[in-house]
C-alpha cells in the first residue's frame, strides 16, 4: 500500500515535533512558539492547547494518560522534562550530577511507571541561547531513566555512556529492548538505529546496530505498530533516499519506504480510531497526515 501525505497545518516556520494522540485529538509541538497544539481530526482545525513551553520538543503520555514533555529551555535555565498539570508544571527532572541538561528531546514510559528520555545537544534547538555550544555543560550526550520515589521525587539515573546526541527512542512491544536514534550531525559522529536490551534493575546491555544510514540524516523520531515494527522519520533532501518515513522490522530490515514532501521529517505517531492514521511533522513546521496499514501500538489511550 503506498501512502499519500496530505497537509493538514503549516507550515509554520520552525520545527514541529512531538505528536501524540490524547484519543480524541492530535497535540503536537510548534518549538519556537513555545506552544503546544492540537488539532481536531473531525473539523481539521488547529488551536493553541498550551503557551509558555519553553520550546518544549517531545510529548507523552503515562500509562495515566498524564502529559509530560521534554523542556528545552527558552532561556538557559528551563531544560527540564515535566508533567504537564491543569495549572503549572510538575518538574521530574531538571539536571544531572549539579549540572544542567543539554536540550531534553523525547520521551518513552515503560510499563512500571519509569519515564526515559534523550538529552542531546543540537545547536539553535532551543532559541537563541543553544547556539553557543558553550552553554553545555555536560561533557556527554545521554539517555537517562527517571524513577519515580516514595516520597513523591523522581530519580534521574544516566543508561547509555556511547551516545552523542541520541534523539527518538521507543520500546519494544515487550519492552525488553529500548530502540535509540543515534543522530549525530558532525562527520565524526554515527546515525544509527541502535538497540539496547533492557536489564532488570533499569541498566541497559550493549547496544547492537540494526541501521546504519552512513553519511545521510539518520532517525529523528519513531513509533511502533502492533506487529513490533519501527515506523521512524528520517532523511534529508541533501542525500541518500530523500526524506522518508521508514518502516523497520524488529530486527532493522527496511520492509517499507514512504517519500514525504518535507525536507527533513522530524516525528510521528499513530492516531484515529483505530490508529491506523499516521500524522508526520517537520523542520519547517507541517504536520502531514496519511492513512496505513497498520495498526499504531501506543501505551495510551
């Protein structure tokens, strides 16, 4: 079945990311605006869900159906990963070892409750500020694992020590594996779809490539479908097969290849009824949509 990509928003300059669907609508983010949005599958119109987000990029919901999304940071001091709340924001994690994160990207919730994410550094993610590469102050770009306490805190714990600039990650159907984008943007550095197998105490093994996209623009974000594959963005219109939407089986086979009219495809997820719709964003602030099949494997709704 081929897909055909129909505009439904934007484009609005600058990057959308993060959709996910709360089961009725489809939120996504407009990173520069600060804003979250969502739009209304049965009348095709778009409203502003949330302002004042810091150029939040990924969102997600808990098993709870609770919104979190990771900060940015519209100035240097806001690169946090939060619970978005009826009123204000529950911040579970806003640095490591006393320092600030780089620019928090996405998010994945296993099924205990755990809530894991990518911190890379790109430059200019995050307004003005992130241009200058000397407001990093990790030496390292990781995945972290945030706990949730007793007490009500949450504990942040570094899981991959290999990464530079990891960005989509997603568990298996089994959550036994995490599947992590290394994205690296210099020439020294991998664009690999990774895998890690997940231990018991929260560790992740070693991680085995099952892509390598070589010289071209590697995995932004991915979901999964019901049959375990990897439904990813990535590509460019500098190279290589040209912006796409890939669909990889568990253990990396490309079973299928979808051209997007965007240069640089940024995330997606699946949406409808039957979450058989898949709703794409990108660089320049379009959020497409198309209809499958195959069934999205979401942990909620």
């Amino acid at each position: 079945m081929s897909w055909h990509f129909e505009l439904v928003a934007g484009p609005y300059g600058g990057v959308t990311e993060g959709p996910v669907w709360d089961g009725n609508g489809l939120l996504f983010t407009h990173i520069p605006a600060s804003r979250i949005m969502r739009l209304d599958p049965a009348t095709d119109e778009v409203s502003v869900y949330r302002e004042g987000t810091n150029c939040a990029n990924g969102l997600n919901f808990d098993a709870q159906g609770r919104l979190h999304g990771c900060e940015g940071g519209a100035s240097i001091d806001a690169r946090r990963v939060v619970r978005y709340e009826d009123e204000g924001v529950t911040v579970l994690a806003d640095g490591y070892e006393g320092k600030r994160f780089n620019i928090p990207n996405d998010l994945a919730f296993g099924l205990d409750g755990r809530l894991w994410f990518t911190d890379p550094y790109y430059e200019g993610a995050a307004g003005p500020w992130s241009e200058d590469r000397g407001n990093k102050e990790l030496d390292h770009d990781s995945v972290y694992r945030v706990d949730p306490q007793t007490d009500g805190t949450w504990k942040t714990t570094r899981v991959t020590f290999d990464t530079t600039r990891p960005n989509g990650l997603l568990f298996s159907q089994d959550y036994q594996t995490l599947y992590v984008a290394q994205s690296g943007r210099r020439e020294d550095e991998k664009r690999q779809l990774r895998a890690y197998s997940v231990q018991g105490d929260g560790s992740l093994g070693e991680a085995k490539v099952l892509h390598d996209f070589g010289e071209n623009r590697g995995i932004d974000g991915m979901v999964l479908d019901t049959e375990g594959n990897i439904v990813a963005t990535a590509g460019w219109e500098h190279g290589g097969p040209g912006p796409s939407i890939y669909v990889f089986s568990p253990d990396g086979e490309v079973i299928e290849r979808h051209p997007v009219a965007a240069d640089r495809p940024t995330n997606c997820t699946f949406a409808g009824p039957d979450l058989t719709t898949l709703y794409v964003t990108s660089t320049d602030g379009h959020l497409f949509r198309t209809e499958t099949n195959q069934h999205g494997r979401l942990l909620y709704p």
